[in-house]
C-alpha cells in the first residue's frame, strides 16, 4: 500500500471506527430496546418519534442479531454481546414457526404472528444472523437452527430443474400469487436480490459449517450470478426474471450493483477456490465499474435508472452510500487501482457530512435530489435496520487489519 493510500486507509478507519461505537450502535442499544414488549421496537419514523404499535419485521430483527454479533466478534464488548442476545432470544421465542418450520416475515408489536409467509429472503437473512451469532458465541445450538435453515431453502425453493431459487411460499410452503418483497418490486419467481442475499447467507454459513453440499450450492449461487444475472453486455445486475430465467426488468439498480461486486468475490474467497476466485475478482471489478455510472460530482451514487425509459431516481440512499464505500475499497484491493480508493473516501466523506444525523443518531433515510434532507422515511424500521451502515463500518475496520502496509 502507497502512503498517500495507506493515510487514506488510516483517516477512514478512525472515523468509521468513532462513528459505528459513538453513534449507530448506541441509537440501537438506547432508542430502539422494546421494554414492554420485548426485543425491539418495530419502528421509529422521520423525525424520531417512536411508532406505538408498529410491527415488528423480519428482516430489522434479523439484521439487529447480525449486526450485534459481528461488532461483539470484532470489539469484544459485551454490551454488544448482551444486545446480539437480547435480539437472539426475542427471534427464538417469536420468529420461529414451530409447526411448518422456517420464520415468520412480520409480526405484531406484542408478537404473535402477522404475516407467515416464508419469503427466501427472509429466511437467508436468519441464516446469515445465526451464523454470525454462532460464530460470536460458539453455541451449537445456534448452528443448528441455520443449518435447519438451509436445508428448508433447499428443499422448499431451490429449482433442480432450471436452476436458481423461487422466491416465496406461504406459511405451509405452499405456492403464493404474490411473491413480492415490496409493493415496487416485480412480482417474478425469480430475483436478483433474494439471490444476492442467498449467497451473502451461505458465505457466512459456511465459515461457520463447511458443509460439502453447502459448498456445491454456494458455487452454484456464483455461477448463477456470473451466467445468469450480471448482463453480458452492460455488467449491470438484471432484477426480476420468470422461471425459465427470461429477464423482467429493465431497472439499473446502482446500489446492488456495487454490492453484488463484492459479495459475489467474497464468496469465492471463502470458498477458496482460487481458479473461482480469479475469475470473480475480475468479474467483480467489471461490475464496480458499470456502477460508476451511477457516481455523481459530490462523491455520492444515485439509487437507479430505467434503461429503457431513461427515468432515473436520483435520490441518495443510505444504503447505496455504503455499499459503495465498501465496493470501491474492494475493487481497489483486487486491482491496484487508486481510482477506486478515491471514489471510497468522496463516498464516505458525503455519508459522514450529509447522512449521518449528529443531532439525534444514525442516518437519514436519504438525500434526495435536490439537496434536502429526507425526514419522511423511517430513521428505523422494517428495511431501515443497522446492517448497511455498520457493516460498511467494520469493513473498513477488518480490510484495514488485513491490509499490508
């Protein structure tokens, strides 16, 4: 690493650092505790106000116990620890469907079940929290419950005939009319992201259980992403697709782009398949690429453009900030490239001046394009949960400790 790159690294590092143990973790810990209900509360809106009775989603609860987990792996503070259990111990006692087996994809502010539906995405986020759990407190117990997981997913979506993963069921694993995650996705069998999450859950799955038939379809995951969803021509992510793999969608999603660049090299790294892992980190680099073309003057990345229509969204998602920090830091430590490096920091500099809310905690939702402040979006919620922003966090922790100086 050059000097100017390895004070870059430094400069990142303390901010992210400060920022993940001064200003995320503590909202979560502090304003979202449940204390009547137990776990967590289900939502706090724009402004910071608590919602009574909101719902409490799948996908916040699960990325609360990863979140939790993998801060306690790599800081060692049990405050961390005792919130990974708090969130771990309200997920057994509810989430769990203990007649049809799988978790439930929303429930009620006093717990019982909502919405059973077992939507795939839901059940790898689980797995890629249990195993971070797992992996934090080497409890077997836990291991079991993912790896029971796993085999549902397998057994209940996995397509033996033409490949891939269905997207959701109901509570009996029985077919489903509306197989959406959200009321602007397509309603397709099969998705770009569902498949994104499957993979990031089987990585983790696997460091912690290196299991011979989890390898195989792991790598199959990867292949799917390499044959299947990054387009041959663009390099962009395609998004919804039938069940014979027929692409439905002609939507650029910037923020998965640049994500899906570094979870699909990561994969192969945990694998370590080398001939895989080559080949990957070239593809990976050739999708970081393709998301420049969503970079914009201040640093920042847009959330997506329609490529058909030319519409784009130009809004600055939280989400999509950090998981560019994180793809470009990866794609220049798989190519050398500063450039690279330089769009991280822009890209980081724009979360810590315009996203992160030093007045009352976390992140805004957004920026939108004109300038302003998001304030109508939730501050926490179903899909605005600590993952993101604390990952991209100990990303740069974890990628600095293992880079060479």
């Amino acid at each position: 690493m050059t000097t100017d790159a390895a004070v870059s690294m430094a400069e990142m590092k303390k901010q992210a650092l400060a920022e993940l143990t001064g200003n995320i973790l503590p909202y979560w810990m502090n304003r979202m505790a449940d204390n009547d209900n137990g776990g967590f509360l289900g939502r706090i809106d724009g402004m910071n106000n608590i919602i009574p009775g909101a719902p409490k989603g799948a996908i916040l609860n699960a990325r609360i116990l990863w979140t939790f987990s993998a801060a306690y792996r790599f800081l060692n503070n049990p405050l961390y620890l005792q919130t990974a259990e708090r969130a771990w111990d309200y997920i057994n006692g509810h989430f769990f469907d203990r007649e049809y087996g799988g978790t439930y994809w929303l429930l009620n502010s006093d717990g019982t079940p909502r919405d059973t539906r077992k939507q795939i995405y839901s059940q790898a986020f689980f797995i890629y929290a249990l195993s971070e759990y797992y992996l934090a407190t080497g409890d077997k117990t836990i291991l079991d419950k993912a790896v029971g997981l796993f085999h549902l997913i397998e057994t209940h979506s996995f397509d033996r005939e033409k490949n891939g993963y269905l997207e959701a069921f109901d509570r009996r694993w029985g077919y489903l009319e509306d197989l959406r995650l959200s009321e602007k996705d397509a309603n397709e069998k099969k998705t770009m992201n569902t498949h994104l999450h499957v993979l990031e859950a089987y990585t983790n799955l696997y460091r912690a259980w290196p299991d011979t038939v989890l390898r195989a379809q792991l790598m199959n995951l990867a292949e799917i992403f390499i044959d299947r969803i990054i387009d041959r021509h663009s390099r962009h992510l395609n998004l919804f697709f039938d069940e014979d793999w027929n692409c439905k969608s002609s939507v650029v999603s910037f923020g998965h782009d640049i994500e899906a660049s570094w979870l699909i090299h990561e994969a192969a790294e945990v694998l370590g398949e080398r001939p895989l892992a080559e080949r990957t980190g070239a593809i990976s680099t050739e999708v970081a690429i393709a998301a420049m073309e969503g970079l914009q003057a201040d640093g920042s990345l847009i959330y997506e453009v329609d490529s058909a229509s030319g519409h784009a969204d130009h809004d600055r998602h939280w989400w999509v900030q950090a998981e560019a920090v994180v793809g470009f830091i990866n794609a220049w430590q798989t190519t050398g490239d500063r450039e690279f490096l330089s769009h991280a920091k822009r890209c980081f500099s724009y979360i810590m001046t315009r996203l992160v809310d030093t007045n009352d905690g976390e992140w805004f939702w957004s920026i939108r394009a004109d300038g302003s402040v998001n304030m109508t979006d939730d501050k926490a919620g179903f899909w605005k949960c600590p993952y993101h922003n604390s990952r991209m966090c100990l990303q740069i922790l974890t990628r600095t400790e293992s880079q060479k100086t």
